[in-house]
C-alpha cells in the first residue's frame, strides 16, 4: 500500500484525498485551516491534519512519516507553499 501526503487546499485537492482513499492508498492530508479538515473526506485510511507547517516542519513530517509521495495541490496562487512543499520534499528524499 502507498503512503501518500497531499496537500489539500483546493477543491481538486480535497477530490484527490477521496479517490487515493478509495484506491486503497494511506493517505495523510494536510490543510491551513479547520475549515479545510472539516471539508477533507474520512476514511480509516485517511488522516488530516489542519497544523500549519514551516518547511523544516514540513521536512520532518516527511522524514517521519516515509511517504512515497507528496502531492501540492495547493491553491494556484499559494506560491510561497508550493516552494516550502517542493524543498522540504528535496530534503527529506520524498
């Protein structure tokens, strides 16, 4: 089974947890809001965490959690997240 990360702050984003979910992926989602995780689908393979995380925080989750994947689906205008997301994910090896 993959172990995924998604970043989820966008509609595409939350549709994208539904269906790794349904693939029978684990899947560790994380938005910027408690909005966000009220929003994101549950599952027994899903978890969702609505923290806000730095990029050295972002790289420890990685490291910690040895995903095989991350997906940005951010919101095309979170640039500053997508950078954060794509050099933690360098560093840790993701």
């Amino acid at each position: 089974m993959y172990k995924l990360c998604v970043f989820a702050g966008t509609t595409e984003g939350r549709e994208v947890v539904a269906f790794l979910e349904e693939q029978e992926a684990q899947v560790y989602a994380c938005v910027a809001t408690d909005y966000g995780q009220a929003l994101l689908p549950r599952g027994e393979r899903v978890t969702v965490s609505a923290a806000r995380l730095d990029r050295e925080e972002m790289a420890a989750l990685f490291r910690a959690q040895k995903f095989d994947l991350v997906i940005d689906a951010t919101h095309p205008y979170a640039v500053e997240a997508t950078k954060n997301i794509r050099a933690a994910a360098e560093s840790a090896g993701v």
